[in-house]
C-alpha cells in the first residue's frame, strides 16, 4: 500500500512504490506555503493521511499521467489549517477520491483540470463539521469526454458551519463532457450553512445537472426507524453513518468515520 503521511506542513513519512513520485518543497519564510508533488505514472491506490496543527498550509499537486487510474484515499484530522489540492489529469486517466476529516476548522481550495479526452474524476467527500469549514470547488472541462462527479456529505454539530462553492466549466466547442455536482449538509445546529453550485456552460453537447441540500433527516426517514422500535438517538445516529459511510469502500477510512461517530453520539 503506497501511504504518505504529513504532520502540519511537513512531509514526515513516504512509503511508495517506484512508479509514484514525490517532491517536498518546504516553505523558506514565515509566510510561504510548503508544497507537495505527487506524480502517479502506473495504476495504483494511494492513502494520505494529513494532520493538522494551528493555521497549517499546504498545497498538493497531483499529477496523473496517460492511462492511469488512481484511487486517492485522504483522511485529514487535527486543528486548524489552509490546504489547496490541485489535480491534474491527462489523456485517458481516471481519478477516484475518496476523503473523510473531522477537524476543528479549515478553509480549502480543491482545482481540477481535466485536460485531455477521457480525463475523469469521481471525488466523495465526507466531514463532520465542529466550526467553520469552507470548501471551494473549481473543475475545469479541458478537454472532450471528460467527466466529473462531486458528491459532499456533510454534518455540522456544536459550532459547526459549512460552506461549499463548487464551480464547475465547460468552454465552447468541447462534446460528450459530464458534470455532476452533489451537496448535501445535514444541519444538527442553529448555524448558517451555504451551498453554491456553480454550472458555467457554454456548449450544448453536455449531460450537466447539480442537487443541493441543507437541513435535517426527513421526517419520513426517521418515522420509518422509530416504526421498527429505534427511539430517536439511535435513528439519528444510524441515518448519519449511513450518510457519512455511502460511497466510501476503504476499510481504515470506514473505521476513522466509525469511530469518530461513537466518540460524537455514544
């Protein structure tokens, strides 16, 4: 298993295989942002595992190359932090994110450029929110037949807030691209969350749709568990791990979320 693990800034333990290479730029004064450069060249899965301390920046540059397909396995926990995630795809390579954080607040850039045909990139995001978490979204169509698929789940508990801006465009002249946009935050607080979802098109020759939710578990969902004999506490706490855990296929990821929701609802 290929893992890389960041403590704050700093790239402290790299476990990869040959055909996976990395390069740490570490920040040189007190406000440049360290970077790290991942360039997949062969199929493959990769975990990071990221923590935060206080005002943590980091950029990370994913460069996959033609022909690959990459799962990225991402969990993020910790304190506070700016972190900006640029994926670059080429000619036929697929990208498979699967990330889970449960921090006390971030404000994060997520950059996808889909730049040759075929490029595709499917990213399941999953957070329970304790502060303000702000997440912005830009997915650039370079190219024809390319794909993007962006599913957000979200909780927000105590002083939790979350706001997803998710852009995605597609420039004229370009066919056969896919564009979906999925935000869905189940708010447990009396906070303000946001949800703006952003399809800036301009070709016609596109399958392009987004679908947008803030608030609580329905109340048919939760007069279906209490009819079978779950009282309220319990019905709440399965409808948010059924939420938090859909998509995710990872083992040490489905564990990290498991656990994180014992600590949170017993």
């Amino acid at each position: 298993m290929n893992k890389i693990n960041v403590v704050d800034d700093v790239l402290k333990n790299v476990n990869v295989e040959s055909d996976i290479e990395i390069e740490y730029i570490k920040k040189e004064c007190l406000f440049a942002i360290s970077e790290i450069k991942i360039n997949i060249k062969e199929s493959s899965t990769i975990t990071i595992n990221i923590k935060l301390k206080k005002d943590t920046k980091l950029n990370l540059n994913i460069n996959i190359f033609e022909d690959v397909y990459t799962k990225i396995n991402i969990i993020t926990k910790g304190n506070t932090g700016k972190i900006q995630y640029k994926y670059n795809l080429t000619n036929n390579s697929n990208c498979d994110v699967f990330k889970f954080q449960n921090i006390d607040s971030i404000k994060e850039m997520v950059v996808v450029n889909l730049n040759d045909e075929n490029a595709s990139l499917k990213y399941n995001f999953k957070t329970i929110s304790n502060n303000k978490e702000t997440y912005d979204y830009h997915i650039f169509h370079n190219s024809n037949n390319t794909s993007s698929i962006i599913k957000n789940n979200g909780v927000c508990i105590a002083d939790g807030s979350i706001i997803y801006q998710v852009s995605s465009f597609v420039p004229k002249k370009l066919k056969g691209c896919i564009v979906s946009q999925n935000n869905r935050i189940i708010n447990l607080t009396n906070n303000k969350c946001e949800i703006r979802p952003n399809l800036y098109i301009d070709t016609k020759d596109v399958d392009a749709f987004h679908s947008a939710l803030i608030g609580k578990f329905s109340d048919e969902e939760m007069f279906y568990m209490n009819s079978r004999g779950i009282d309220y506490d319990t019905a709440n706490k399965l409808l948010i791990k059924g939420f938090l855990m859909s998509d995710i296929s990872d083992s040490k990821m489905i564990k990290e979320i498991e656990s994180n929701i014992n600590k949170i609802w017993g």
